[in-house]
C-alpha cells in the first residue's frame, strides 16, 4: 500500500506544506498545488453548510453542539484524498492508494508529528510555511517505515 503525498493546508485556504512519498501520480507544479489547496478549502467550507442540520445526540450537553465536519473523502479509481481538519481549522489531505487501510490512524499520527515537531518550535510562526527538519525526518521514518 502507498501514500503519495502529504498536503497541509491553513485555515485561511493557504498551502504550509506539501511533500511527496511516492511517484505514482502526475507531478504538480508549485502553482498547481497552491490552486489544489485553495480549492478544497473553499469545497470543505461548502460541503460543511450543504449538511443536514445536526442532530444532538442523547446524554450530550447542549454546550457541545454537534457540528457538521465537511468533505472527508474524496476517491477516485487512481488514488483516494482524506481530510482531517483540526480544531484550529488546519486542514491534513493525505493522497493514498484507493486501497490503502488504516487511513484515519495514518492521518491522526501525522498529527501528532505535526503537533510534537512544528507546534512546539520557538522559531515556527502559526500559519506560515513549515520549514522544520525534524518534522521532515520524522514524517520519513513513520510513512516509509509502515508495511
């Protein structure tokens, strides 16, 4: 199974950082991918208002209303995009095989590297580009090393 790439994507629409895994897919030009961004976040922002109005579930507070959470998923017969989008509003689409399993856990580890390496830098501005190589490496070392 195969990720191809990793795209994440400010809460304003703008592309922070983007890195490649495996080919597999046609190859975007730096323009592409900052167009690619600025779309899905204004198709994430629709699809969240196209929902049917939440439901509150029983024995849940009124205080935490349920919310609608947009696209998730977007699939195709060449590759599947999955959206985790945090509190925040920072969005994480993550380009995989159709096929590839455990999808919800790859994108929540990511996560985590994100919060352990780049939110907890001095020198990292929010919302601005990642340039943090230990993020890098440590992103390398979790997608590559996955069976």
């Amino acid at each position: 199974m195969v990720v191809f790439s990793l795209l994440v994507v400010n809460k304003a629409g703008g592309l922070v950082f983007n890195r490649e895994f495996h080919t597999g897919l046609a190859t975007l030009s730096s323009n592409d991918l900052l167009i690619l961004a600025g779309t899905f976040h204004g198709v994430h922002a629709i699809t969240r208002q196209l929902a049917p109005a939440p439901v509150q579930p029983p024995n849940t507070p009124q205080n935490f209303p349920v919310r609608a959470s947009g696209l998730e998923v977007l699939e195709s017969s060449h590759f599947r995009l999955n959206c985790f989008q945090t509190i925040t509003g920072t969005k994480f689409l993550l380009i995989t095989e159709p096929a590839q399993p455990n999808v919800e856990i790859i994108i929540r580890r990511v996560y985590e590297l994100y919060a352990d390496f780049v939110m907890k830098n001095p020198f990292y501005t929010v919302e601005m580009p990642i340039r943090c190589q230990k993020f890098d490496a440590a992103l390398d070392h979790f997608i590559k090393s996955r069976p």
